[in-house]
C-alpha cells in the first residue's frame, strides 16, 4: 500500500514587489526523499523551502502537510533570544532524558554545548541549530546550506549521519561532494519555474544541459517562423482576406510567444588580470612557528611557494589556516623562524568574513568608496584593471542590477555578497591570490566559472576551503592541519591528500608527519600506493575508521544511558526505543568492520 506525501505544494504563487517568484507550482515531497534543491543565486531556492517549511504564507495555492508529519527546517540565521547556552537551545523541547542525542551532534560538528549564547559565533550559532533539528529527527528535514561553517570532518560527519537517516529531506548546498553522496531526485529552480527529476545531483549539470540546449532549439525555429511570417506580412496580403487575417493573429501570437519567455540569466562575466609577473620565488619559510598563549599553533614549518603554484590548506575549524596564511603573506609575524617574499608581489585577499563590506553602504558606495577602485573626479566612475569602468556597467558584470545599485549591503544574500567580494578582488591587478572559504554561497554556475578563471590565471593562489570538490579541482599541492601544531604537505587536492594519508581517524586525529626543520623546504608527499581497488572503494576505505569510531562513541552512549535499572519502569517508551537504536548501531557496527576488513584486505592486493 502506497503511503501518503510528506508534503504537498499545489498551485503555488508568491511574489515579491515584482515579478514573481512563482506561478502555479506544485510538487510533492515523498517519505524517505532524499532532494536536491538547486539553482541560481536569487532564483527563490530559500524562498521556496521556507513556504515548504510553514514561514512564508503564499500569495495562492496550497501547503498540505500530511497527518502526523513533522517538518523541521535549519535557519539560516537562527534566535537564540532567551537561551544561556548553545546546549540549552539545542535541547529545547527533547525529552530531558533524550539530552544525549544534542550531545552526539554536538560532538559531531564540533561545537561545545556549554559555549554562552552571548559569546557564540555566528559559526557555532548555527551548528547549534543543525544540531537541534537533527536531535529532534523529524520525519522531513528542510536543510538550507547546512554545510557552511563547518570544517571538513564535520561535514563527514552530517554526511554520514544523513545517508543513515530514514527520514526525508530537502538539502540545498552548494558542496558539490555532498550533494553527489546524498540526494537521489532535483529539485530545479529556474526563471520561476520548478522542474524535478528522479535523480540525485550527479546527473544534474548533464540534465540542466539538455533542458537549455532543447530551449535554444525551440527559441531558434520560433524566431525562424516569426522571421518568415513577418516576411509574407510585409511582402503583401492576397485577396483571401480572412485566412490573411488568421495568419497575422497567428503571427501576433508567435511573437506574444516569444516576447513571454524569459531569457536564462547570463554567467557572470569576471575576469581575473594577474598584473606583473612576480619572482618564481613568491613565499620562503623557515622553521615559523606560533603560539597563543599555552596552543601551539604551528609547530616549527618550513615551506616554499613558487609562482603559479595552488596551495590549498585543509583542516578543523581553529587548526590555524588563517593564521598560517597570514604569517606567509607578512600580515603577522611568527614567534620563532623567519618569512621571505618574492620580489615585485601584488596580493589581492578574499576574507571570508565579509569584513571588507560595510553592511551600511551601497553597493555603488561599496566599489566607488574603496580607494584602490576610485576614479579622481569621477563619482560614477570605477577603476577596473587599470581602465574607468561605470560602476553599474561593472556591477552588471557580476549579476546585479540597476536597482541593487542603490540598495545596501545588508539587503544581499550570502551569495551577492560573495559576488560583491570578488568583484572588488577582480578590479585590481595581483598575482598573489589569497581565498579565504571563497565558495561559500555561491552557485553551481559561478563556481565553475571562478575555477575556470583560477586555472588560467598566472599568479599564485593560497586557497583555505571546505569544499573538497573545489579543491580538488584547483588545487595541486594541499596542506593539512588538524589542531596539533604540525602541518603537513601533500601533492595534489583533498582527494589525494586523503588516498596518501597513512591513518584517517576522525574521532581522534593521527598524529601528523613533521615537515623538515632543516634547510631545506618541505618537499610534497609521495602517494600511498592502493593496488586492487577504485576511487570510490579507497575513498570508502579512508572514511570508515571514522565511521566506525563513531557508531562505538554512540554505542558507549545508549548502553550507558540503558544501565539505568529503573528506566523501563519509568519510561518504558524511551526504554524500548534506546533498545531499539542500539541494536541497530551494533549491526551498523558489525557491517561497517566486515567491509573495512574486506576493502582493507583488497587494498593489500
């Protein structure tokens, strides 16, 4: 017998001071779905899951969630108002005794749940949040960019924890590993229309493809008739008057047709200028190291970086990227070795804490007020890889129109702002790259274009980023750190960087191998060899110790809160559904070292 639908949207229109964001949308949300929802920055994807969750009542059409069913949706920017703690948020309205399921997720993404409210950064803020809605396990998530904020072993764990959930969801993300691991349908967002497919992310861009490919074969013979008939009203009408008159309203209809289709939104158009060549020699560091306080940031490095090189930096939220970084660049100093730059560098930064946007400014004011991009006596003038560009000229460059000009920082999305970031990095001329968490926000289609432009650029790029995809495309030497001082060269990206590592052990990181305190600069890390098995097998390989720490971290947890002797009196519900849990976390168990010993056996060859 077929169940009912979690959710039904029928007949949907919204619209928002304008155009609309929908007309006449309906689609249905099915138990155990596992959804990409997809789509351009600013084409209602957050829009559309908050009428999905209850908080955007729309103008027409019907939200009908089925009986029983319970929805719960990750804020993007949650209200902690009234909370003492992050923990104390995360457990609001769980059962006392379920506490520990706050406690699992909490040490999963990685955030204390003890950490004051006031104190919290938007960061954990929201990790306190994903792990509120994964601890009360409703029966539809709606996940909005739930990856942003979290480090990569966190983003392992929610990876894992949801590809084990019997629950539906909805999932928007622009994390391109994620989305391949975990959705099964798509949801499309396109120009007000919504288009679904019963297949995960994998097989989106071929699809988005096709759809715009049959839509350019439309449009052109749609031109190509009009073009024609146009020609015979011209050229003269014939004396059979009505079937005249029929084929003018026919023509008139055709091109009501095409003047009603509503061209795709164009790529940005960024460019990257790299300016004057830099040395080959760009960055030298010799035995830095850096401490605050009792932590040991970084333990003795040395490390050379020579023009054109792509360097990425991985590891836990607080391991010391930034700070890495900014010891190469000479933004700070290290307590101990000594930092050389090349000659004749330009650099150009990507903060990935927005700091250079004022949330009060314009947009205009935003470009027009940054003294590298001013034109002197020009008040609508921009300077743009040495040439006066107009600034609304260039901001259409990037996806905004006349309109958001004028409006503030504040008003924009996190991907606009993205947008906004890198149209002033692009104005100016470098050829030292520094991207910090660059891919936050932004789009499938500007995230292929910024990996396009970093490929053919000739400058040197230091990239930090959570986004193995990304990295693996740019990226051709990575360096991990994972919080004990020590950072470590790999060849290659994340994908390389985890087949070479000896050990992967989430809940309990390996110790790292030490770069050369000698003379010499670190040299990159030879692969690991792995005979006998495919990508995906050595990936599998290298996440399953981690995975296997975790179902015992939860074992350990449900049997001690079993051992209570009085909890089946007391609560026989909670009794029999710990009971429950921990048989399946035992056979989970058992399954996941059965297929480590077998992977690890053929890996042996």
């Amino acid at each position: 017998m077929a169940r009912a639908p979690l959710l039904q949207l029928t007949e949907i229109s919204l619209t928002f001071g304008g155009d609309p964001v929908f007309d006449g949308l309906s689609l249905t949300i099915q138990p155990g779905d596992r959804v990409a929802l997809v789509g351009r920055n600013g084409s209602g994807k957050s829009t559309l899951m908050k009428v999905m969750a209850g908080l955007v009542e729309p103008d027409r059409g019907e939200v009908v969630l089925s009986a029983g069913v319970s929805v719960g949706y990750m804020e993007q920017d949650p209200d902690l108002t009234g909370f003492d703690t992050l923990g104390a948020f995360a457990r609001a309205g769980l059962p006392e005794d379920e506490g520990y399921r706050v406690d699992m997720a909490a040490e999963g993404l990685k955030f204390d749940p003890e950490r004051p409210v006031a104190t919290a950064s938007g960061g954990e803020r929201r990790r306190a949040a994903l792990a509120r809605l994964l601890a009360q396990a409703p029966e539809l998530m709606l996940l909005d960019e739930p990856t942003n904020h979290l480090d990569i072993e966190a983003i392992g764990w929610l990876e894992e924890h949801l590809s084990q959930t019997r629950a539906g969801f909805v999932l928007i993300s622009h994390d391109r590993a994620f989305l391949r691991r975990l959705t099964r349908a798509t949801l499309w967002v396109d120009r007000g229309e919504v288009r679904r497919q019963e297949k995960g992310f994998e097989a989106f861009e071929d699809w988005r493809e096709a759809v715009w490919s049959a839509e350019d074969d439309a449009r052109h013979k749609l031109d190509r008739k009009i073009k024609a008939e146009a020609r015979w009203a011209v050229e003269g009408i014939s004396a059979r008057r009505k079937r005249n008159q029929g084929r003018l309203r026919a023509l008139a209809a055709m091109r009501a047709e095409r003047g009603a289709q509503i061209r795709r939104q164009g790529t940005a158009a960024m460019a990257l200028d790299s300016g004057p060549v830099s040395g080959k020699k760009v960055i030298e560091a010799r035995g830095i190291a850096k401490t605050f306080g009792e932590r040991v940031i970084l333990r003795p490095f040395d490390l050379r970086v020579n023009r054109g090189d792509r360097i990425a930096f991985v590891g836990p939220n607080g391991a010391g990227k930034t700070t890495l970084i900014k010891m190469l660049t000479g933004e700070i100093a290290p307590d101990q070795g000594q930092v050389t730059l090349g000659t004749n560098l330009e650099i150009a930064v990507f903060d990935q804490a927005r700091a250079a946007l004022n949330p009060d400014q314009t947009l205009w004011e935003s470009l027009t007020g940054d003294p590298e991009m001013r034109v002197s006596g020009q008040a609508d003038q921009v300077m743009v890889r040495g040439q006066p560009r107009h600034v609304v000229a260039y901001l259409k460059d990037f996806l905004f129109d006349d309109a958001q000009a004028r409006a503030p920082v504040r008003s924009l999305s996190g991907g606009e702002k993205a947008r906004l970031l890198l149209a002033r990095l692009m104005a100016r001329p470098s050829n030292l790259l520094v991207l910090d968490e660059p891919t936050n926000d932004l789009d499938v289609e500007t995230l292929d274009l910024l990996q396009d432009l970093l490929g053919e650029y000739d400058g040197t790029v230091l990239l930090v980023s959570h986004d193995r995809d990304f990295i693996d495309r740019v990226a051709d030497t990575t360096i991990a750190m994972e919080g004990d001082g020590r950072a470590t060269v790999y060849a290659g990206g994340y994908s390389d960087y985890r087949a070479q590592r000896a050990e992967d052990q989430p809940a309990a990181p390996a110790p790292m191998r030490e770069t050369a305190k000698d003379d010499r600069p670190a040299e990159v890390a030879k692969p690991a060899a792995r005979t006998g098995l495919s990508f995906s097998e050595r990936h599998r390989l290298d996440a399953l110790p981690g995975i296997i720490a975790r179902l015992e971290a939860e074992i350990a947890k449900l049997t001690e809160f079993l051992s209570d002797p009085d909890l089946f009196q007391s609560a026989p519900a909670k009794f029999q559904k710990a009971s429950d849990a921990l048989v399946e976390r035992q056979a989970a168990l058992a399954q996941a070292e059965e297929e480590w010993l077998t992977l690890e056996e053929r890996a042996g060859g």
